[in-house]
C-alpha cells in the first residue's frame, strides 16, 4: 500500500474511533440523565420477550420507542411534549406491550432542553436501521 494509502486508511480510522468514543459518551451522558430524572423507573433501554405470565412493563422499552417513531417528521416534539406534559389515559398505543396507562408529566424532574436530548438519543437506538 502506498503512504498515501496509510495515511487515509489511518484518517478513517482515527475518525471512526474518535465517532464511537463520542457516542459511547453520549450514551453514559443520556443513561445518567435518565436516571437522574427518574425515567428507569417505568422505561428500560432495550425490549425483552416477557412470558405469558410475566407482567408487562409500566412503560415502553426505549428501543420500541425509537423503532415506533422512526422517520416520523413529527416525532421529537411530540415526544419531547409527553415527557413534558404527560400522556392522556386513552392514549393507548402501547396496550400489550406496556401496562401503564398514561405517562405522567415530567416538567419538574427535567428540564426542555435536556428532554429533547434525551428524546433525541432514544430516537437513536432503533437497531434495526444497523441492520
């Protein structure tokens, strides 16, 4: 391989090394601020098969979330509005997958700006777009 060739193979290596050392700190970041708020209380990262005579989550698993809302246009103010505001009791699209039946408003335990970030990170971890 020429120099030439080293030096662009060592560049897109570089960068991809510097891109997974940036999300893999957003995603501490994002887990401490859903923590902190108080989100892993109803909502876990990833979905998992439960048994028929398992109960269901309160809430929806982040990944079915982010997989729910891909390519929505929409998605992130209307989610970052029910983390917010909360969710009305006959908003039920969750049924057989969670068995909360509202999301309650979430406004004093974080703020707009962190909301969105955090909303934005959820919307990210659809695997099924690696795939």
């Amino acid at each position: 391989m020429s120099p030439m060739g080293f030096t662009v193979l060592f560049a897109i290596l570089y960068i991809s090394n510097q891109y997974a050392l940036a999300s893999e700190q957003q995603d501490i970041e994002m887990k401490k601020l859903s923590a902190a708020s108080g989100c892993n209380l109803c909502h876990a990262l990833e979905h998992r098969k439960y048994g028929k005579d398992e109960l269901l989550p309160i809430a929806p698993a982040w990944e079915d979330v982010a997989k729910k809302y891909k390519g929505q246009k929409y998605a992130v103010e209307r989610l970052v509005r029910i983390v917010l505001q909360g969710s009305g009791s006959s908003d039920r699209h969750w049924s057989g997958k969670a068995r909360g039946v509202a999301m309650l408003p979430n406004a004093v335990e974080i703020s707009e700006p962190n909301a969105e970030k955090l909303v934005r990170w959820i919307l990210s971890l659809d695997k099924t777009a690696n795939r």
